[in-house]
C-alpha cells in the first residue's frame, strides 16, 4: 500500500467512524446560552449520538439537560490544589464515556479542553461566541480542528487577527424555534411593555435610556420598562431612577430561568449598547415577536436597520428617545417590523440548520 493510499484508508476510516460528543461548558454557557444548549442536546439525542455534558458542579441543568445525556461534573473538588486529582478523574470519566470528538462551547474552557484532547488523543473543536478582546490570547486556538462562531462579524474577527486560521472557522448560526404569533402590541388593552437585558456594571450604560424614559414619560406616554440584569451599579442606578421619578414606571429584576417567557411580555426589546459577544437575549426577544430597538457595534449580525429592528445612538439620549416613541405612535409598524424579524430568523436561524451544519463539523473535524 502506497502512502496515497495509507492517507485514504485513514481519511475513510476518520469518517466512519461514530460520533461520540462531549459538550465541555462553562456557567456562562448554562445560564446565558441555554436554549442553544437545549436545542444542541436535544438534536444530538434525537440524532442517536451518545453525549456527555462535562459542566461545572454548581450549575443547575435540569431544565437543559436530555435524560439519555451523561452528565459530568468539573472539578469535582472547587480547591487551589486539587488541579491534578480533579484533571485525573476527568480523564478516566471520559475515557469510560469513550468521546470520538470534544466540543468546546465556551473560550474560558479552551484550555481545559485542549488539554483533554492531547490527554485523550482527541480532535476538538472551539466555539467563539464574541469579539477578539476576550479569546485574543487563547493559544487553543491555534490547534482545534474547527472554530464555530455563531456570527459573521465574529468571523471577520478572528481571521483578521489569526489570518492562517481562516479555513478552520465555520460559521453556523445559532437556532432557535419561532413563535407563529408577534407578542408586539398584540393586545391594545394592555399597558405597552418595553424589556431590556444588559449588565448593570455601569451607570452610563443605561443612563441615556433612563433620561428617554423620563422625557417619554413627561410627554404622557404610559409604558413599563423592566430591565433584567445585576452588576456592581444596581444600587447607583435605582438611585437614578428615584432622582429622575421613574420608579413606578421602571422594575429592576434580576435574570430569570426561564427568562424567554419574560421577553414575550414585552412589545418592544431594546439593546442599549453595542455587545461584544452574541446576543442570546436579542435572538430570542426576535423570535417571541418583540420589536426591536437597538444600536450598531459589536456583534450585530442580527440588528438590519428597518427590517430586523430600528436602530439608534446610544450616546444620544434624543436618539433613544426619538426611536422609541416612532415604536409607539406607530404600532402597525412596530409590529410589522417584529414579524420580519421573525421571518428573518425562520430563514436563517432554525434549529435543524444549526444541528445538521454542528455535525457536518464534527465529521470533517474527525478527519
């Protein structure tokens, strides 16, 4: 047999072989992304992949989890200096599981997971959900099979600062199921609703937003305004609300599971600041019916000006506010604009798409 024909044996060999996936996730991945991590198990299981989800002990994945998925816990002991019993067990955890493919869904565990793989004499592949300022450095990078990013920007990103690494990145859009009904101004009745889910790490962040709220408010427009989040400035800004007598008008909650329902309360969901990683909150907010209000920058592959969403300065509190009110005068367009969102959404972002699109990955990661 001549080396061509070592190389085809291989390769033949490399794809027939069956996938067994082990999903390595962070607290982020859980809490932030979990309806993609839902829909992803869920399209393995029903794929007949064997799966095993190596999480950390703390998290809660009852809800995401499918009962034919095996669940590992990472570390199993939270001390400095259990590194090498807790990195032990994994090995021998997964080596029972017998994994043919690691996934990595989050950069904080590239490492770990690159680890794993020279362990385990495993190829691997790394999902990049945001912007070069937080994976920059990861070496990982450079030596996983595959990089799926779930957004062209992210993309652009990458092989701007890794040029060599542009035939590993694949660009898979994140699926998610859409209502048949838009929850924007569905009901005429009722007291319009406007959501918004940010960090509330900085004052400035949401306080153009809060002074729009205040002049809106002052020109008779009746609406609530629940903002989802937690952060080092919550009490700083509650503090502004009370300054600018937006308490009753204003609720400061903090995140929810399961927080979907929470977003097809809402007529309206803002953006109020460019994001750096996806959005999952976007996404979902666009696939209830809300209409959406947003601003450019970062990661916003999802936000087309008057066709997925109406678009203004964040810097520019008369921005915010001019855009808001044109949602509530005009609510056929509000509407309008949610449903071609949605639209949107079933044409590039289903499930099925996203889960055939993962193991056409892992297939030609395995060679």
């Amino acid at each position: 047999m001549n080396e061509k024909q070592r190389d085809l044996a291989f390769e033949n060999g490399a794809a027939n072989k069956p996938l067994r996936v082990a999903l390595i996730v962070s607290e982020t991945t859980v809490f932030e992304y979990s309806v993609f991590l839902e829909h992803l198990l869920i399209g393995l299981v029903d794929e007949s992949i064997p799966t095993a989800l190596v999480c950390p002990p703390d998290c809660d994945i009852d809800p995401v989890i499918p009962g034919t998925a095996e669940v590992i816990r990472y570390p199993a002991i939270k001390l400095p200096f259990m590194g090498p019993y807790n990195n032990n067990r994994l090995v021998e955890q997964l080596t029972k599981f017998e994994p043919t493919i690691l996934h990595c869904l989050c950069e904080s565990k590239a490492n770990v997971t690159r680890r794993l793989a020279r362990q385990l004499g495993l190829p691997y592949v790394l999902t990049v959900s945001s912007l070069g300022n937080r994976w920059g450095q990861l070496s990982a990078l450079r030596h996983c099979a595959r990089i799926i990013v779930p957004a062209q920007s992210i993309a652009a990103n990458i092989t701007k600062v890794y040029p060599h690494l542009a035939e590993r990145v694949e660009h898979t859009n994140i699926g998610t199921f859409v209502e048949s009904d838009c929850v924007c101004f569905s009901e005429p009745s009722r007291l319009a609703s406007m959501v918004t889910a940010h960090p509330l790490n900085n004052v400035v962040d949401l306080e153009n937003l809060f002074g729009a709220a205040r002049h809106l408010t002052i020109s008779r427009y009746e609406f609530m305004l629940v903002v989802i989040g937690t952060g080092r400035a919550e009490r700083q800004l509650r503090k502004l609300l009370a300054a600018l007598d937006l308490l009753q008008t204003v609720t400061i909650v903090p995140r929810l599971k399961p927080w979907r329902p929470v977003l097809a309360g809402g007529d309206i969901f803002i953006q109020p600041q460019p994001n750096t990683a996806f959005n999952p909150f976007l996404l979902e907010a666009m696939s209830v019916g809300s209409a959406v209000v947003a601003c450019k920058g970062g990661v916003d592959d999802l936000i087309i000006q008057d066709k997925t969403a109406a678009i203004f300065d964040p810097k520019n509190e008369l921005s915010i506010r001019s855009c808001l009110q044109r949602l509530l005068d005009r609510k056929e367009f509000a509407r309008q604009l949610a449903r071609n969102a949605q639209q949107y959404l079933r044409e590039n972002h289903s499930v099925s798409k996203m889960i055939s699109s993962i193991l056409q990955i892992y297939r030609e990661a395995l060679q």
